[in-house]
C-alpha cells in the first residue's frame, strides 16, 4: 500500500481561482503537502508528462490545455494515497464524478477537468520526480 500520491492543480482551475477550495478539500480529507510548487509548464513538458497519451485524438488539446497557464504540483502523502486520492477527485469526466468530488465540484468538462492524480504508486513517484528535486520535498 501507498502513502504518497501527485497531484496538479490545473489550469483551468487555477484560472477560475479555486486553488485556496481545493487545496482545502486535498487537506481536509486527510492529506499532507509533502512538496508544492505553482509553475507554468511549456507545451514540451506538458507532451513529456503525458507521453504515455501521445497517440490517443486528444493528445494536442491536452498539451495546449495543459500549458496554457499555471498549474499547482504537489506531492500528498496519506494512507493509501494513490486509491484515497483517486477517490476524492472523482471520475475524469465530471459529468460521471460522484457527489462532492473535487471534479464534480469544479471540473467543466472531461478535457478541463481541474484536477490530476497519479494512477499507481510506480507513477505517483515517476510524476513527482519530474517535478521536485530532494531538496524541495519534506
Ligand atoms: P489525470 O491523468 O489527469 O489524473 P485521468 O487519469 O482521470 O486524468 P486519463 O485517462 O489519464 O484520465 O487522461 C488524462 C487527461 O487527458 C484527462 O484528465 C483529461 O484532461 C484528458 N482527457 C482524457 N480523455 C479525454 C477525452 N476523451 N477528451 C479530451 N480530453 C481527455
Ligand atoms: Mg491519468
């Protein structure tokens, strides 16, 4: 079992100023900020992040979405990150997210879905690295 997920805040969220709501929910349903940053990704780093979605129709939306303004990166650690997290953020498209998930609270549209959380522990710690190095995380 896991005890460290990755998430972003992404940019459609940011844009709209639900940064302070959502982090608020992450923290109050049990999670600790491990790392955090606020940073723009460049349509490179968002294809790389991705990489493993290049071939599927929506990989160009994705990397324009992604990189069109800033995002939040954080590492959460809990019990049972990985699966707790998923659960909390709720189905990709929020018109499937359960009542009181994150998506379902703030998420417009299954491309600009507000929130991004790891899908394994293998991943969750692939995702953080590309994103913090040892110094920046506690
Ligand atoms: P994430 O990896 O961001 O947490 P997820 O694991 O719920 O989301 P994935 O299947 O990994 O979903 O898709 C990655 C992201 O690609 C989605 O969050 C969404 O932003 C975008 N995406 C997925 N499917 C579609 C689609 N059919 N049309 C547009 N965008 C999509
Ligand atoms: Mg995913």
């Amino acid at each position: 079992m896991s005890n460290r997920t990755f998430t972003m805040i992404k940019p459609d969220a940011t844009s709209k100023g639900y940064t302070g709501a959502i982090l608020d929910q992450i923290i109050k349903a049990g999670f600790t900020v491990k790392a955090m940053k606020w940073i723009k990704l460049s349509e490179e780093q968002a294809g790389l992040f991705y990489d493993i979605h290049r071939a599927r129709p929506f990989f160009g939306e994705l990397v324009d979405f992604m990189s069109s303004g800033p995002i939040v990166a954080a590492i959460l650690e809990k019990e049972n990150a990985v699966a707790d997290f998923r659960d909390l953020i709720g189905a990709t498209n929020p018109a499937n997210a359960a009542e009181g998930t994150i998506r379902k609270n703030f998420a417009a549209s299954i491309g600009e879905n507000a929130v991004h959380g790891s899908d394994s522990d293998e991943n969750a710690i692939i995702e953080g690295d590309f994103f913090f190095s040892k110094l920046e995380r506690f």
